[in-house]
C-alpha cells in the first residue's frame, strides 16, 4: 500500500508507505481525515484481499459492492456511483513482443470528495505513470481527486494506443509472409493474431460508452470545476476512439488475411491436383499401349515384325511428349 498525500495549490506531494493493517496505515487514514481544503490523497493498492481492504473501506465509505468489484478483478470497463464516491473499472492493456502476445490486467478507480483509491491487479501500473506525469504537470492537481482519475485513464489509453501500432506491425508482416511466392500455411498465426485482437477489442470497446458517460456526468454535476477539466477527459476519449476504431480495422484486416490465406490455400490445392492430374494422363498412354500388347493373344497385328517393338515404344514416347508439351504449355506442370 502506498499514499501520497497532495496540495492542490502549491502541488506539494507527500508520499506515506504502509502495508494494510499496520500503525502505519492507521496514520495514513487518519491523516486522510485532517485533510483541509485544497488537498486530497491518493491510496495506491496492489491485488489486495477482501479482509485486508475492509477496513480501508470502513474507513472510506466504500460500499460492500464495489469493495468486491475491486477484489473479484473480473470486471469489464464500467462506470458507477455510490453517494458521492465515483467507481470506475478498466482494463490494463500491454504488449508481449517476444511472445506476440496482448495482456490484459485490471484497475479499479474509487474517487471521492477528498480521496483516490485505486486497486491494481496485473503487472502493468498505469498509477506509476500517472504519477509521474502529475509530478510533471503539478498544475493538473487543481483538479482534485479527478487529476488522479484523468492521469491513469490517459496512461491507460496510450498503452492501448502503443500496443494497437505494435499489432498493426505484426499485422504487416504476417500479411507479407501470406502473400510472399512461398507456399507455407499461416492459419495458425493468423487465428493466433485475431485471438490476441478480440482480447484487445474486449478490453477497448467497452471503456468507450464508460468515458462517455463519465463525460455527461461531470457535466451534469454543475461544479464550477467540471468546465475546466472536461476538455481533458475529452482528449482522452477521443484518443480512445481513435484506438477503437484501429482495433476494429485491424479485426477486419485479419479477416481478410484470412480469407487471403485461404483462398491462397485453395489455389496450392488446385495446383496439385492438375499436377497429378497431368502426369497422370501421361503416364496413361504407355500404360494402354503396352496393356493391349501385353494381353499375348496369338493373334495381334506387328507381332511378327520385327519393327513392331521400337514402334509401339515409339508411339508411347511421342504421346507421352506431346502431352506433357500441351501441359507445359498451358500451366499445369
């Protein structure tokens, strides 16, 4: 558990380290109580158990439902109030080079009149980075608590956006080795593609209509605030409809490539079989000539002569030529 302690004028931040339960955290809440006007903390929590946030959420007010939310970790983007305390669940979105992989982990926002709670389960942190950008930006801490909320959605968002450009490259490149003169079948990588594309699609999609709705709600709140931060939500939401537009296009693209991969499929196939249907066309004409004169009945015209043998080899030569120049010529071998 980490707390950081905020002035929203000067941007003074203080950070307090603790683990739930201790005397430590006992400070921590009740410094969160003698918070004055203009400041405000941030509680930053790591895949915590129910019986470890219980009195953390005693302590904040938080209700029973979006104390389980925030422990079950399996919860699609949304948006919900309690009283005055706003929740708000995303995904956390990274990608895996080495194994070409998306992964996903999850972040549970609490943001109330004085506070920020967020509860982290995954390897990615975007509250790091929000931090970090709030210690740069010192003037986004007139905000209050919603700097905090607007900080991680932003670092949220632009992971989205980082590892959509990494799948469009992979993207790239698979779509140059199916279309390439080699006859190897990429099924399998691009099912393994799409997969990873719908786990992103599942993780983008959804915050959609949340920021939208989070967006008419600080609206309709009629705090003198509202009109100052809007614009900043608003640039977010518009980078994540960017993102979910090429999550979209790219699901379509490997549709495509898939059709592509098929129906380059089909075309080997069709290949083949002229192929051995060629060949196996040539190989009949001897096959018949020397069947008829291997029945050995006695009476059979050239039998006696003594050109008939390199005539009938001849014959099969000749056939057998033309055949696989008339194949040639048109393709199939």
């Amino acid at each position: 558990m980490e707390c950081v302690m905020y002035e929203e004028r000067s941007g003074a931040a203080e950070t307090v380290e603790c683990g739930l339960g201790d005397e430590a955290c006992r400070v921590v809440l009740k410094r969160l109580r003698d918070l004055g006007e203009g400041e405000f903390g941030w509680i930053r929590l790591v895949d915590p158990q129910e019986s470890e946030l219980a009195e953390l959420a005693a302590e904040l007010g938080l209700h029973p439902l979006a104390v389980e939310d925030a422990v079950q970790a399996h919860q699609r983007p949304k948006r919900e109030r309690f009283g005055d305390v706003l929740a708000v669940a995303l995904k956390t979105l990274w990608y895996v080079e080495d194994e070409t992989a998306v992964e996903t982990g999850e972040m549970m926002l609490f943001v109330g009149p004085r506070y920020v709670l967020t509860v982290r389960h995954g390897d990615v942190d975007p509250a790091a980075e929000a931090a970090r950008r709030l210690d740069a930006d010192p003037a986004l801490l007139r905000f209050g608590p919603l700097a905090v909320l607007h900080a991680v959605l932003d670092v949220a968002v632009d992971a989205y956006s980082d590892a959509a450009e990494r799948v469009r490259a992979e993207l790239v490149g698979l779509e140059d080795r199916v279309f390439s003169t080699s006859r190897v079948d990429h099924t399998e990588d691009i099912y393994s593609l799409k997969r990873e594309v719908r786990e992103f699609r599942d993780a983008v999609q959804p915050l959609v209509p949340v920021l939208h709705s989070l967006l008419r709600g600080l609206g309709e709140e009629g705090e003198d605030l509202s009109p100052r931060v809007l614009p900043y939500f608003r640039d977010v939401a518009d980078h994540l409809h960017r993102t979910d537009t090429e999550v979209r296009t790219l699901d379509e693209l490997l549709n495509s490539v898939l059709d592509a991969q098929q129906a380059r499929v089909g075309t080997w196939q069709n290949d083949d079989m002229r192929r051995i249907s060629a060949w196996a066309a040539i190989f009949a004409v001897p096959t018949m000539v020397a069947g008829v004169y291997g029945m050995n009945f006695e009476h059979m015209p050239e039998l006696g002569w003594s050109y008939g043998y390199p005539l009938a080899v001849g014959i099969m030569a000749a056939a057998s030529g033309a055949l696989y120049r008339a194949f040639r010529r048109n393709g199939w071998l």
